[in-house]
C-alpha cells in the first residue's frame, strides 16, 4: 500500500466530520490534504491554516507550555487539558472534531517524548467528543522504541483507532500502511468511494515488508534498540554533566533528542551551535538533524542495526565536536540574561537568536 493511499485514506476518513487536529510543529506528510494538517509546513504558508484545522500544545515537558520543571507528574494532564480546550473552541464554532492526528513521539517538534497519561486521557476526550484517534506511527514504529514495536504502547491503556506506519517498513523501499479497526474499515466502505491505487498490496513491495518483519524478528532488533539505546542515552547524559550546551536529553530505545541550549536557564535555543554541530559531525562520518521550532535539538535516529561500539565512537566524536563549539563561545551553566523572553507557547526566545 502506497504512502499516497496512507495521507488519501486517512483525510478522507476525517473529512467525513469536519474538523482535524494536529499539535504545533508536527510534520505528517506531503500531500496537501496532510501539508494542511502539519504547523511545520502550513504555518510558513500565508493562510495555510485551514480552518478545519486545530492545533494544540506541543505536550514537550522541557519547553513547552507546561513543563516537569513546574508541573511535576502533573504535565501530562496539562497538556490534555489543552487539547480538551481546543475541541471546546471547536464546539463553540459550531463544529464537530472528525480525528485527533498526533505521533506517538514527536519526531520534527523536536524529538518530545508524550509525557505520562497524556495520550490515554487524550484519546478520551477526543472519543467522548466523537472523533477517532490516528496515531502516526512513520517515524517512531518498527521497534524503534526498543521495547516495544510501536511508540504508543509507551502510554498506558492506549489504543488508537487507525495507525500509519511507513518509512522503516520497508528499509528503503516506497512502502507504507494504514491499520484501523473493522469497523472504520467497514464505515469507509459504505461511503462508496472505494479505494484502489495501482501499486497498492503489490507483490514485490509485499515481500519486502515481510522481510523486514523477520529481519526485526530473526536478529531480535528491538532487544538491541533497547539496549544500544540505553547506552546511547546514559552515554549522552554523562556529556550533559560536562557540556553547559546540552541543556535536556530524552529519549527511549533509537529515538533520541539533545536539546542546545545558550543558557540552561533561560533555556535559549542553540540554533547555530546545532548547525555547526551537525556540520562537523557530517565530516565525521555522522549523518544527524537538526528538529524542533529552533532546529536546535539533535536528532539520534540511528538504524536498527547500530550497536555499543557504533555509540561510543558517535559520542566521543560528539565529545570533541561540543568542546570546539564551546571553546569559540562560551555557554553559561546559569545566568539571569535580560534579552531573553517567553513567546505564546511557553517557548523561550533570545533577540539574538530568532
Ligand atoms: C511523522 C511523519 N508522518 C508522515 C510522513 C509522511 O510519510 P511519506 O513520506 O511516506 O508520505 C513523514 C515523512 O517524513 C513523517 O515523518
């Protein structure tokens, strides 16, 4: 099943209500139908947003509206008070929610773990408010998280109603998924317009993804997502102690996020020491990305293959890399900086920088 029927599929899907919801920087694909529900590209867009389209709180317990720092166990149940805010707007504008479109952890918005319950209480009031959960499964599934094969069942007592699955389902090869239940199943059937794309369930792409499958089985990949990544992940914290520019690392299994900062207090994104960073990383030998509103969080998505010595080379290059970028200008632990300021979103900004 192609990606063009995953982005066609759901859309129309939702659109038989007539409301959507993304969350703020989120990326879900290319088509315009899903261009229009993904902030990362629509907000570059004069009138990009569709007013179809709501959008809640990026739920980033780090530098989000609300944060751990403030909010303790709470955050969770925060950011799912926003998003039952946003279908009361819906209401109020006289119009129903059709779905609530969200990753299981924000991969483009900046490497965001879902905080604790906040997709379980989320799911509830979308369902309460009639519309069904899609969860977006193409960065985060596979096993990724290493102990399990997809990203949501890191929340508890969750299960969406239709999940899109892609990129890793066929190691490189164009082939990508939608699941649902029986009974959206059914329901999108008796609309009429059936589905059919040329190259949908055909053979080769088929087998590629069988393969895959038993690749992750045979070599027992989430086993090493788990493992790997937990010393990826411990080796990354250690760096956080001697590097003032790492202000936050996070993350579970091979998705991993470290978050540049200017200032840990102020938390001041680190834009161009990212961009140096990933520049001077590229020469080493390692390919990584810049996500986030400030493209300032290092993105550590390494294949499901990589392993301890793969990690420790990756952080020693990063060692060293860090410390040049700190030599040519020195980051502060602390400080009460005056240029910096909070924007809508509880996000922090210099003049310098933005
Ligand atoms: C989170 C997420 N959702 C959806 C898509 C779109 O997938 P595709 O390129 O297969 O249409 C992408 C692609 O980068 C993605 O990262």
């Amino acid at each position: 099943m192609s990606s063009y029927m995953q982005r066609h599929w759901n859309v129309l899907l939702a659109r038989s209500s007539s409301s959507q919801r993304g969350k703020r920087r989120a990326y879900h694909g290319n088509l315009s139908t899903s261009t229009d529900m993904s902030p990362m590209k629509f907000e570059k867009i004069i009138g990009g947003k569709k007013d179809y389209v709501h959008v809640a709180a990026l739920p980033c317990s780090y530098r989000g509206l609300f944060t751990t720092e403030e909010y303790g166990i709470e955050v969770g149940q925060r950011y799912a008070e926003n998003v039952r805010n946003v279908i009361d707007k819906i209401h109020t504008q006289e119009r129903q929610l059709a779905a609530f479109f969200a990753e299981s952890m924000v991969s483009c918005g900046g490497q965001v773990l879902l905080p604790k319950g906040y997709l379980a209480q989320v799911y509830k009031y979308v369902r309460q408010a009639g519309g069904v959960c899609v969860a977006d499964e193409v960065q985060t599934g596979f096993g990724r998280v290493g102990k399990h094969m997809w990203a949501f069942e890191l929340q508890e007592d969750v299960c969406p109603d239709i999940v899109t699955i892609g990129k890793p389902m066929g190691n490189g090869h164009p082939v990508a998924a939608v699941v649902t239940t029986k009974e959206i199943a059914r329901n999108f059937k008796g609309l009429g317009v059936s589905y059919f794309n040329t190259y949908g369930g055909n053979p080769v792409s088929m087998a590629i993804a069988n393969a895959v499958l038993e690749v992750i089985e045979d070599e027992d990949l989430l086993t090493n997502a788990d493992m790997v990544g937990r010393k990826l992940l411990d080796a990354l914290q250690e760096l956080k102690q001697r590097h003032p520019l790492i202000g936050d690392v996070r993350g579970v299994g091979f998705f991993i996020g470290v978050d540049l900062v200017k200032d840990r207090i102020t938390k001041a994104p680190a834009t161009e020491e990212a961009a140096y960073t990933i520049a001077r990383m590229k020469q080493e030998g390692i390919l990584l990305n810049a996500e986030g509103k400030y493209e300032n969080v290092l993105k550590f998505k390494p294949p499901m293959v990589f392993n301890a010595e793969n990690a420790e080379s990756l952080v020693k290059k990063l060692d060293v890399i860090l410390t040049e970028v700190e030599n040519k200008k020195p980051c502060r632990e602390s400080s009460t900086s005056s240029d910096s300021s909070s924007s809508d979103d509880g996000l922090v900004s210099t003049s310098s920088s933005n």
